[in-house]
C-alpha cells in the first residue's frame, strides 16, 4: 500500500492572493485553534510553527493524527460543507495563523475560479489521509486482516 499523502501545502500564487482577505492569529504553545463539535469559522493557514490535530478517543484521551506545519491549511472542509469540526486543533508551539471567515473564502473561490482546483487537490488529499489513518488505525497486530478487492487486483 502507498503511504499516506503529506498535507498538500498552498502554492506561493494562492498564498499571495489570500494575503488580502486573511488576517492573522498568533497562538501560544497548547492553544486551541478548534474543538471538535465547534461550528467552521474559516480556513486556518499555517504560516509559521506547527499545529497538531486531535481526534478525541475517550472523555480524556486524545489521538494525534496529523501536524501541520508552515503553507498548509486546515477548517477546508468544514468550510466548504458548513458542517462542524470532527477534530480538535492545537498548536505544537508559537503558531502563526492566517484565519479566512468561511463566507469570505467561499467568495473568493467565487471570483477566482482558477485557484478551485487546487482546493479539490487539498480535499483530495484530505480524504486519501483520512483513508490510510482509518487503515492503519482499524488494522490489528499480530492478526491477518482481510484485503480489500482493489488491493487483490493489484
């Protein structure tokens, strides 16, 4: 099986062209970006540091399932779909944020139409991601796990 996909990070172009409409948030060491069950505010752009994402296991225990670090973004999906956040967001140290609110970022999109394939790029490598976590977390040591018909086919 290949290895999961890096987060695709946003290209000098894009990046230039949201300069105007982000604004940036600096976050200490252990902040919190986003909770899981939060509403999507806007796109997170990593500018500098690095931010860890958390997917909650127990009323306590938490999952690292990615770090982020400097031209990626985070909240796309949500963004794109309204829907809440599944995960919870933090940053690994000083972090550098540049916030998009989400009705703004859709606008954009709107009226830069040739920066949307590369939005469908990050969501798709979004969902490969979530794809090989979901693999490597449901996979169990020790015990043959039953292969998928595209994995016998290939």
């Amino acid at each position: 099986m290949a290895p999961p996909p890096t987060p695709r990070k946003v290209s000098p172009e894009l990046l230039q062209a949201l300069h105007r409409i982000k604004s940036l948030r600096l976050y200490p060491r252990g902040a919190t970006l986003f909770t899981r069950g939060s509403a999507s505010a806007g796109v997170y752009l990593v500018l500098s540091g690095e931010v860890r994402v958390l997917l909650p296991r127990g009323p306590r225990e938490e999952q690292l399932l990615q770090v982020m670090g400097p031209g990626t973004m985070l909240g796309l999906s949500e963004s794109m779909n309204g829907e809440k956040h599944r995960t919870r967001a933090e940053a690994a140290d000083k972090t550098t944020i540049g916030f998009i609110p989400r009705q703004e970022f859709r606008m954009f999109l709107l009226a830069h139409g040739g920066y949307c394939i590369q939005v469908v790029e990050s969501l798709s490598d979004e969902l490969h991601g979530i794809y090989h976590k979901f693999r490597s977390i449901t996979a169990h040591p020790g015990r043959p796990r039953h292969r998928l018909l595209d994995e016998q086919l290939n």
